[in-house]
C-alpha cells in the first residue's frame, strides 16, 4: 500500500496557531503537562536482523509529537588483562552500518521526512567505558491533515538483509565470543603490566561488543472538540 510523505510545510499553521492561539490568551491545550505524555523504549541491537517499533496510544492530530531514535552501533575491542580484571579499549576502524539500515517517523499510511546524523560517542559495555559510532534522528511534527480525530504516531527502525553479506558483520562475527569463551581467553593473555608492547598479541584478545537502540515519543493525549 502506498505510503504517504507528509510534508513539514502542511502543519505550519498547527504551529502558528499553538503559539498564538485564537485570539485570545488561553494556553494552548497541545503544551499543558497535564496533557503530554511520554513513552519509550530501548534494548539491545540484536543482529543481523534486529526490527523494532514503537507506537503511541491515540494521541491529539492536532498537537506535535517530538519522535526521537538513537542507536549505538555494535564495535570490537581488545581486552587486555591486568590483575584479575579487564581492561578494555577500542579496535582499529569505528563500525559503520548506516547503509544497512532503514528508519522511519510517521503515522499509519504516510512519513515524516527526517535527516540524521552519525558521529563517534561515548558508550559503555558492563561497566567499561568504550566508543561507539552513535546515529541520532528525530522529528517534531503534527498530522493535522490526517483523517478521523485521533492518530498513532510511529517510530520504527530495521537492519537491511545486505548486512549479511557485508565485511562489517563479518568481521563482528569473527570476534563474536560467548561468556565461556570470554573467560577462557581471559585466562591464556599475559598481564599487560608483564609486555613491553601492547601490540604483543599474547596480552589482548578481541571482541565484538553489541550495539544498542533507544527509541522516544513525547505526544498529546486526544483532547476532544472542547479544547
């Protein structure tokens, strides 16, 4: 079925009439605490065919809804031993899979144009800081041309099927390792207070780390003809 693209320009007087009401100095209805409400949800990237959702109760048409994605993408790093913990640092090349990835904003049968950003950030896996590229997008819009007097609004994401065949998922999976298999490596590394060169392979081994995702929306409940 095809989708339509709502266009930003479609909900510019939403907006002005938000910040100017009718006239008169009643508060918009669309910005009373009592009338937002937000929802979330977040969890682990899971590869290579990760395809999560999030979709909002009925909301106000009428009013904007702030739709946000983030998504810290998988890495490998070395682990190095020193005493009985580990320490661990980044691998070589950041992992990029925006090409294998498709997003969306929008509401059932149309979308909201959106751009995006990816840039290295900060991250942490079981408590060990690490760096991650991050991909961040949002939206902040209204479907006021949408039909009926209530809709859902959307965030959805999935990971394409060419990141089967990529060499980004082949090399996560050839440091992918199970927690048997992290202890074990774990135990043959030479401390890395005991080697001259930290490139000396017997004190590190590598791992891939999994990415995850954070999906937001901060929406109006249905506020009827009155308001």
């Amino acid at each position: 079925m095809k989708r339509f693209k709502i266009l930003p320009y479609l909900f510019a007087s939403t907006l002005l009439m938000g910040f100017y009401g009718c006239g008169d100095d009643k508060v918009d209805a669309c910005y009373l605490s009592e009338n937002r409400m937000t929802i979330n949800k977040s969890g682990e990237l899971l590869l290579p065919d990760a395809r999560e959702e999030l979709w909002t109760p009925e909301a106000e048409k009428n009013c904007h809804a702030k739709m946000t994605l983030a998504i810290w993408y998988p890495t490998v790093v070395r682990v190095y031993k020193t005493g009985d913990r580990p320490f661990i640092i980044n691998d070589g090349e950041d992992i990029d899979i925006t090409e294998h990835l498709w997003y969306e904003f929008g509401v059932p049968f149309g979308y909201f144009p959106a751009q995006h950003q990816v840039e290295r950030g900060s991250a942490n896996w079981n408590g060990h800081p690490i760096y991650a590229l991050r991909f961040t997008s949002s939206v902040d819009q209204g479907a006021r041309n949408f039909p009926g007097d209530v809709v859902p609004y959307i965030v959805e994401f999935s990971l394409r099927n060419s990141l089967r065949e990529s060499e980004e998922y082949q090399r996560l999976l050839n440091h992918q390792l199970t927690e048997e298999e992290f202890g074990e490596k774990f135990a043959e590394i030479i401390d890395m207070d005991d080697v001259e060169n930290l490139e000396d392979e017997s004190s590190f081994f590598r791992m891939s780390i999994p990415g995850n995702y954070f999906m937001e929306i901060s929406y109006t409940i249905p506020l009827g003809k009155d308001n």
